[in-house]
C-alpha cells in the first residue's frame, strides 16, 4: 500500500472518530490519561504542525521545525471546551494538503 493510500485510509478512519456520542468521546484509557476527545483535538494540531513543517522543508533552504509542547497546547487551546467539529474541520483540512504533498 502507497503512503498516499495509508494517509487517505487513517484520514477516513479517524475522522469517523470525531462525530462518537459524548459518552464515547469521555473515556480514557487510563487514569490521568487524555480522553478520546482531547486525542482528537491533539490529532488535528499534530496534523498541522507536520503540514507546517513539510511546507517549510520544501519551501525554506535553512527552515527552523519548531518542537510543540502538547500539554501546554492542550490547556491553551482550552480542549476541554474547543468544538470538536472545528477541530475534525482542522485535521482534515491539514491532512488533504499533506497528502497533496506527499
């Protein structure tokens, strides 16, 4: 299977996730660990850092990848309360144009 394929298959599989009853989207799969919907929501920023960061290998001669750190995203970008419908919009977005590169 291409890499283009394995990208359009997790695309598909994981924005299925994103439309889970609340009940769903609240569980953990272990104490103190993330819940399925905050998984989500980091799903879609890691998407856009790794979007980012193709962009400027391609485009910048000396380009800078910058590191992120995902629990200070995690509580600047208020997860708990972030619409997780903008955050599957986000990830789908940022994961076509990966794959428009790719």
């Amino acid at each position: 299977m291409s890499i283009c394929q394995q990208l359009q298959d997790t695309k598909t599989r994981t924005l299925a996730h994103y439309s889970l009853a609340a009940d769903q989207l609240d569980l953990r799969y272990g104490p103190d660990k993330w819940s399925v919907r905050f998984i989500l929501h980091h799903l879609a920023d890691a998407e856009t850092v790794l979007f980012d960061r193709i962009r400027r290998v391609l485009s910048e001669r000396r380009q800078v990848l910058w590191a992120f750190d995902q629990d200070a995203w995690a509580l600047g970008l208020d997860y708990a309360t972030r619409p997780l419908s903008l955050s599957g919009c986000i990830y789908e977005a940022s994961r076509d144009g990966v794959m428009h590169y790719a």
